[in-house]
C-alpha cells in the first residue's frame, strides 16, 4: 500500500518517536553494539530472527524509537548464541528460565528470546522458516514473519503496554498476503484474542477494502456464536493472566481464581530444554527468578 507521509513541525517529541517517514535511524553507540552482537551471531552460524521495532518498520514503514535489539533464537540455540556474544565482549545474563535472556555490553543490551513470557510456546522453526532477508546495523538478518508477529502480540496487552496499533497496521499493511490459515491454526484455542484484533481492526478502518478477508472473520465469528451458546461450568478460573500479568492479579491474589498463566509457566519450567538453558555454565549472572528456579530444580521440585 501507499502511505502519506505526515507533516511532522507540530508533533510533540512523543509523538516523533512513532512517524511514517526516513530510514530506521539508531543512535551510533547503539547501532554499534548491535552490529557487533549480529556480526558476532552470523560469524557463529546461528540462526536468528529479528522482530520488534525494526520489524514493524520492514512490514509497515513506521519507524519507532527502541531502546533495546530483539533477537528471537530457538531454545536449542540459545546456549551456542550466548558463548558467541560473551565472545564477542557481551556479558550473558538469565532474566528469566522459559523465555528471556540478555546480551549487555555498557549500557546496550540485546534481548535474546527464545519463548513466550506467559509460558504459552516457546520460539519454532516456523519464526525463521517463514521470515525474509534484511539489511540491518549493516549486516544481512532475518526479519520475523508477520504471521508470527501478530500472534505473538495478540497476548501483549499491559496497562504500560498493548500492541494494538501494531496488529491493526499489519493487516492494513500486509493482511492481503498474509498467511491466514497458518495465523489462524497458530492462534488455536487462543482464537478469541484474534477475533478481538480483527473486529478492532473493522472499527479502526471501517472503510478498508484490504486488511481481513471476510471468511475468515465469519468464520472467527461463528466460533463465537459457538461458544457463546456452550453451557458454562462456573469454573473460577482465568485467562486474563495471559495477556496482562499485572491487570489480572487482583483476580488471582484477591478473589482467588485459578491462575492459568502461572500453571502455563510451571509446564514450561518442566521441559528439559529449559533446565538445560538454566544449568548452561554460559550465564554471567542470574536474575532471582532463576535462581529460586534452580533452588527448585535442586531440591526436585521440578
């Protein structure tokens, strides 16, 4: 699709760290960092995807600010990843066992992500089967799949942080060529999420003749007719976590409900991919979740 390119002079200095225009500019000190880790990544073979801002950007033209670099590896691949940065000069730190570590050097880091906070996946093969060649810090990458980065964002919804804007400006951007039933089958039992996005999507752009193809959303949409009409058991129990770890607390902490997202977490905990990454003599450091997680593993809890 075309797109117009804004007049910026009156825009508050929020607002120009999200516009439509130029080349996806990286301070130098920052680009260096992550021209170092990439270069460091590909001279060790390892697959990697990018996704994040710079993803968004290759999809839709939008160019945001961003403080870190997302790199998204397979979980197998995160052990071999992390020896190439410390290589490289990086400092390897564990934030958290089923999904996150990262790569710091001063006061750059890069997020290597290898799952999903809420414990739901962890990152497959489809991320970087289905991603395509970029240019990035000067060096070739893989950009992440637009597929996979709506569903990923589909359960990113914080009070700091919700990625709404994002979905609908990939389906407007590139929803024609989009894969749907590969996004569809992927969303799975988590279908309601995607319909949410795609009736969000019709309310954003009531006019688009382009975005979301009509059988797909009828057909979202008769799974919720559906479902509205299965009978309900009364089960407290809540999904809510699963999106917003923080909004939905009160739900678990307070009125008790069964807490999906925490036994998503502890499921993942127990794949042997997991507890291999944990025990990797590769981290420089710990953070306290991994480190209570180790005490479990220690004490066979896990």
């Amino acid at each position: 699709m075309t797109t117009r390119l804004p007049a910026t002079d009156d825009l508050t200095r929020e607002e120009r760290t999200s516009v439509t225009h130029g080349d996806f500019w990286i301070p130098q000190e920052e680009r260096e960092t992550y021209q170092r880790a990439i270069e460091a990544l590909n001279r060790g073979g390892i697959p990697f995807i990018i996704t994040g801002a710079y993803a968004i950007y290759e999809y839709t033209g939008i160019y945001r600010e961003t403080k870190d670099l997302d790199l998204f590896v397979e979980p197998e691949q995160v052990a071999k990843a992390m020896r190439a940065l410390r290589g490289a000069g990086f400092r390897a730190r564990l934030e958290e066992v089923q999904w996150l570590a990262k790569a710091i050097l001063g006061d750059h880091f890069v997020d290597l992500i290898f799952g999903m906070g809420n414990g739901l996946s962890m990152v497959d093969a489809d991320w970087y089967r289905h991603s395509r060649p970029a240019i990035f810090a000067a060096q070739p990458v893989r950009i992440a799949p637009p597929e996979e980065l709506i569903w990923h964002r589909l359960f990113i919804s914080e009070r700091h942080r919700q990625d709404m804007a994002d979905i609908a400006h990939l389906l407007l951007c590139r929803g024609e060529t989009l894969d749907w039933e590969r996004l569809v089958a992927k969303t799975g039992p988590h279908w309601p999420l995607l319909l949410a996005q795609l009736v969000m999507f019709s309310y954003v752009y009531p006019e688009a003749a382009q975005g979301v193809p009509p059988e797909i959303l009828r057909s979202l949409l008769e799974r919720a007719r559906l479902d509205a009409d299965r009978p309900r058991n009364s089960e407290p129990i809540t999904r809510g976590t699963l999106v917003s770890r923080f909004s939905f607390a009160i739900d678990v902490n307070e009125w008790g409900l069964r807490d999906l997202r925490e036994e998503s977490i502890r499921a993942a905990e127990r794949q042997p991919i997991v507890r291999e990454i944990a025990q990797s003599d590769v981290w420089d450091e710990h953070s306290e979740s991994v480190k209570a997680f180790l005490e479990r593993v220690q004490a066979t809890q896990i």
